[in-house]
C-alpha cells in the first residue's frame, strides 16, 4: 500500500513541483526536527516508565533500562513484521523479569486501548475545532468509497471470514487446542485487568497524558522547520496530527501513508500539496529514523546482556 501512495503522490507531480519538494527536504530548518524528536524520545521514554505501574500489580517490576530496550525493540520489530513489536515486548520481559507471555501481552493490550480512547479524543476535538471544512473532506471520500463499493463482493467478504473463523473455532477444538488458546486469553485478560487493579493508576493515566501531549508537541514545533507550513492553524495541525496517526496505526509504519494522508488534510487548510508533502515526509523520516536507531541500539544492548547473562 505504502508503495502504491507514494505512486499516486509523485505520479502527479510535474517535474517542477518534485523540485519543490526536494528544494523543501533540502531547506529545512533540521534545528526544529531535531527537537521534536526529542520529544518523541521523551514520549517513549515515559511509555517504559508507565508500563511497570502495571507489571508490579502481576507482582513483578522490570528494570526501567530494561522497558526502554523491550519497547526500542518492539518499535523496530514493528517495522519489519507488522504488530510484532507487542510479541517481542513481551518476549523481552518474559526472559528478564520471567513475566508471563500473556499476562504481559495483556498488559500491552490494554495500554493500547487507552491509547485509542485518547487519540479518539483528540480526533473529536480536531473535527469539531475544524468545523466544514474535515468534515466535507471526509464526506466527500466517504461517499466516494461507498459509490464505488460492490455490496455483492462486500458480503461474499464478510461471509469468507466467518467461515474462516468457524472453521478455526471447530479444528481448534477437534487437537484439543482451545483449552489452550482459552488458558492463554484468560491469562491476556489478568494482564488487561491490571488498568483497573493497579495501585498507581493516576500516575499512568498521568504518563499517558504526558505521551499523548508530547507527541502533540513533537507535530506542532515541527511545523516551524518549512516556511509556509508555520501560518496554518491549531485545526490544520490537529487534523493532520489525526491523519498521521491512523496512517502509522493501520500501515507499516505509515510508510507511503503518512505523508499522503497529511498532504491530502493540509490541502483542505490551503497548503500546497508539494509543501503538505514535503512535510509529512520530513516527519515520517525523523521519526522513523529515531525508531530504527532507537531500536537497533536497543537490541544490540539486550544482545549484549543475553551474552553476559550467559557466560
């Protein structure tokens, strides 16, 4: 998907307007992406610290050195193999602090959920603060998607996949799997549960305030780092904040996605889609390259530990 957006994005472009965008990438003021990684960093950095007020509640409490690399390390995984980063967070504190697999996975589902309660949040405010303008946007797509569905193929779809799940449900059962599968959703719900068990859940609705508020600051300064982008209002900013989140949520990272979608919303604002563009590129690469640093660093060290640890 990410490849056939970038297609779409550049294919019609003129060969002026792609010197635009590559005259923008190459004049940015980089002073400003570099401090909204900071912030970035510090959103991550308070995510490994909000993790352990859960865990103590399954009576365990991981070094906090120990949750920065897990979750570095899930953050990269993720952009290899879609949501493996979760599997292997969990795999990392289960061979350090010996915390079960689904208990932890359950503890990652949760923060996840509260995660979209707020990103929900912010997209309420981004819709109703941007007023006809989002909201015919989304209605002229919308109506577009749905003219051009097929409601035949959309049904043979939907009755595919709950065969397919039947079928898993019966196989499952038939190599005395379920009691298994079943044990394991009972332990992910123990670890999910923890939200409302923990003793310190204030301070992690706090960290999750604090996250959620840094990477709103993290899109906000970086607006400063292209002329022309800085003028556009808080609405522009918190729409194609919206924009850029979903498209890192349901893609590969938001490759290809996250700089269409954020020029597609800016264009709504009046920004140019070369300037919208170079924009949304400009933060996809900052942030993905923190990721990848982040996590290969983070790798290396619990390599490093797992040669110590077993000599």
């Amino acid at each position: 998907m990410g490849f056939f957006l970038i297609y779409i994005s550049y294919n019609q472009f003129t060969d002026e307007e792609r010197e635009k965008v590559y005259s923008y990438l190459l004049d940015a003021n980089y002073a400003w992406i570099a401090l909204a990684v900071t912030f970035a960093f510090l959103s991550h950095l308070s995510r490994a610290w909000r993790w352990n007020y859960m865990l103590e509640t399954l009576g365990k409490k991981p070094k906090f050195i120990t949750n920065v690399m897990a979750i570095g390390a899930g953050y990269a995984m993720n952009l290899i193999i879609p949501r493996s980063g979760e599997i292997s967070r969990a795999a990392i504190i289960n061979r350090s602090d010996h915390i079960p697999m689904d208990k932890a996975i359950g503890t990652i589902i949760a923060e996840r959920v509260l995660d979209l309660i707020i990103l929900l949040i912010i997209t309420a405010t981004a819709i109703l603060s941007a007023g006809d303008a989002i909201i015919g946007f989304f209605k002229d797509h919308l109506e577009s998607a749905f003219a051009k569905a097929d409601p035949v193929k959309a049904t043979l779809y939907i009755a595919i996949f709950l065969l397919i799940i039947i079928l898993i449900i019966f196989i499952s059962r038939k190599l005395q799997l379920f009691n298994k599968v079943k044990g394991f959703i009972l332990g992910m719900k123990e670890g999910f549960m923890t939200i409302w068990t923990m003793k310190k859940k204030w301070l992690y609705f706090f960290h999750t305030l604090f996250i959620w508020s840094m990477y709103l600051v993290m899109f906000y300064v970086s607006i400063y780092a292209i002329p022309g982008i800085e003028t556009i209002p808080i609405s522009a900013i918190l729409c194609a904040f919206v924009a850029g989140s979903f498209a890192v949520a349901f893609t590969n990272g938001g490759f290809g996605a996250y700089p269409y979608f954020i020029a597609q919303v800016l264009l709504v604002f009046g920004i140019s889609e070369t300037l919208g563009t170079s924009f949304g590129w400009i933060l996809w690469l900052s942030q993905t390259m923190l990721v990848l640093v982040y996590g290969l660093i983070s790798l290396l060290l619990l390599s490093l530990r797992g040669t110590v640890s077993s000599k």
